[in-house]
C-alpha cells in the first residue's frame, strides 16, 4: 500500500505537507495540491480509513442501510444521500441489511454515521452494541427505529388518501399488491388500504407477490394467473411503482386496459411511472426533503450540536394521473 510518506519522499517535500494537500487544506498554493495530487494518483494512493478514523476520530465514510437493493425508490434514495455525502467530502457506503438475532456488529469499517432506511430492527440492533453506542444514526422512510434521530415519511396518511381517491370515485372491488402478509406495522401502506376499506364497509383483497430481483416480470405473470382464477378487480392499489409497472403490463398482456377496465395505483413516485402509454397515478415519496433534513439531522449529531431527539415527520404527495381517472361509477353500483 502506497503511503504518505512515501509520495513526499517521491517528491522531495514534507509528509506534513501532502497531508495537507491531500485532506484540502485552502493554505496549501494550487500548484503545489496538483503536483501531490499527480503523483498520489500515479502511485495508486488510497486513504487508510482505518488511520484516518485513529488519527482524526472521523474516518470521511457514512453509512447507508437499506432492506433491499429491489426497489428503485431504495436506488433513488441513496443517489440522492450520495449526493449530499459528496458534496461535503464525505464517502457513502451502501449495505443491503437484514436480521441476525445475534449480530451485534453490521459492519466492521469505520464510520462516522449511519443513515438506516425502513429497517427499524436493525438500527436497533447496532444501536445495543457498546462498541458503537455513541455513533449517530438516524433512522428513515415509513418505517423508523423509535430510540434514534428519525426522519419518517407518513405513508400511513399518503395510503388514506389514496384510498378516498379511489372510494369517492365509485370503486368497490379494490385489492391491495404487497408482500406484507399481516396487520403487525401500524404505518404501513397495508394498515392504511386495511382502515380504509373497514371504514367503507368494504372486503379487503390482497394480491401477494414475493420479494424478487425479477419483480416486476413476476408482478406481470402473477396478475395474469390471479385474474384468470378471481376476475378482475375495479382498482388495484400497488405497494410500490416497481409492482405497478409490472401489473400494468400484465394487464395489456389480457388486452385490459388502463383505466378503463382497471384503474391502477402505485406508491414511491419513480420517474417510470411518466413514461407509459397511459401514465401512472402514485404516492410520491419526498426523498429530496427526506434526504436533506436526515444529512442535517447527522452534521448535527457528528458536530455534537443537537442535544434532543430530532424528529420530523414528511408527508408524501398524490400525483394523480391518467391511471386512475375514470368516470365516476356511483351510477353503476347504484343500478346493480
């Protein structure tokens, strides 16, 4: 591994002044930062995190944890965190993150923080360990860890309002796309579409799919099948876009069409959603407003500036489009 050292040896000049070349420093003249700058790269230099974190007690490397790198709202997300990482000279590293009863330590590179999306268990988990107690996290998206800096998006109320979109339009039959297989998550899209169809006397439908790489394929196949063996639903409300662009062709695979046969509903705001024949109505998670309050939420914890919980509660926005416009079918469901 090429050191410090041995870049200054290189180029005749003082260790202390490539470290300062190389970590930024506005003192060091554009002349001298280039030429260190050169030679570092000729050489293959690569900063130590590990020596960094031991010299500075900061090693420049977030965190970002996500439950699953399926879903183009998780992509979305950390483009978005990455930026902002960036832009103050800070590295993101992201981790598909999962349950292990007895892990204690998720990670074993230096970080100065931790940016946990919708996998409250394991915020937890990481949080319990001594040796990482005093290490910020915060926790984001619908679903938060309670005990830590949270930015929550209220997807709970976004569903509500999906839901009295589509009911005060006349539709009845209305099923749910989602994997989520019970009622155990307060906040979640399924307890919103659940509250929603009791207090309209209506019977809960779910359409269950498997988390897969192949989502969206999977989600064209399996509505075929379940339409084949139930007929089709008035609306179907998706728990995310990935789902409804995969229903949706599946529908024009049956020569259904959008809304007319089906209205159709998804949830995230991914820009594919604008780019169909007939453009997708959804819930659009605010992940630029998310993003930015979470970074702040983190400079203020790594700063030791903030010394209270900080919470904020985001609400998502119904962007309704072609997808779930259709005449109003009071008139039908009266005469029936």
């Amino acid at each position: 591994m090429v050191t410090q050292a041995q870049i200054a040896k290189k180029l005749g000049v003082s260790r202390q002044l490539v470290t300062f070349a190389l970590a930024g420093y506005p003192q060091i003249s554009k002349e001298s930062r280039e030429r260190i700058l050169a030679a570092a790269r000729e050489m293959g230099y690569q900063p130590n995190p590990y020596a960094r974190a031991l010299r500075k007690g900061r090693s420049g490397i977030i965190g970002l944890w996500i439950p699953d790198q399926i879903s183009s709202h998780y992509t979305h997300v950390a483009r978005e965190l990455n930026r902002l990482v960036k832009a103050a000279r800070h590295e993101l590293i992201v981790s598909e993150v999962s349950i292990v009863e007895d892990q204690k330590m998720l990670s074993h590179v230096p970080m100065d923080g931790i940016f946990v999306v919708d996998a409250p268990e394991q915020a937890q988990i990481y949080q319990q360990s001594p040796a990482v107690s005093k290490m910020p996290i915060i926790s984001m998206g619908a679903d938060c860890c309670k005990n830590t800096d949270s930015v929550q998006v209220d997807l709970f109320a976004g569903v509500l309002e999906v839901m009295e979109h589509l009911i005060s339009s006349g539709f009845r039959r209305i099923a749910h796309a989602t994997f989520v297989r019970d009622d155990s998550e307060p906040a979640s899209r399924r307890a919103g579409y659940v509250k929603a169809m009791r207090q309209a006397k209506l019977k809960a439908e779910f359409i269950y799919y498997p988390l897969t790489e192949q989502q969206r394929p999977i989600a064209r196949q399996l509505i075929q099948d379940y339409i084949r063996e139930h007929a089709c639903p008035d609306a179907i409300f998706c728990h995310s876009d990935d789902v409804a662009l995969g229903i949706y062709r599946g529908l024009c695979d049956l020569k259904l069409r959008v809304p007319e046969d089906v209205v159709l509903v998804g949830c995230d705001g991914i820009p594919d959603t604008e780019y169909l024949e007939c453009q997708l109505t959804t819930l659009v998670q605010p992940v630029a407003a998310m993003c930015a309050t979470a970074w702040q939420f983190l400079l203020r914890r790594m700063d030791q500036t903030a010394t209270k919980p900080q919470i904020a509660k985001l609400k998502p926005k119904l962007m309704i489009r072609d997808s779930s416009i259709r005449e109003r079918r009071t008139a039908v469901v009266a005469s029936a």
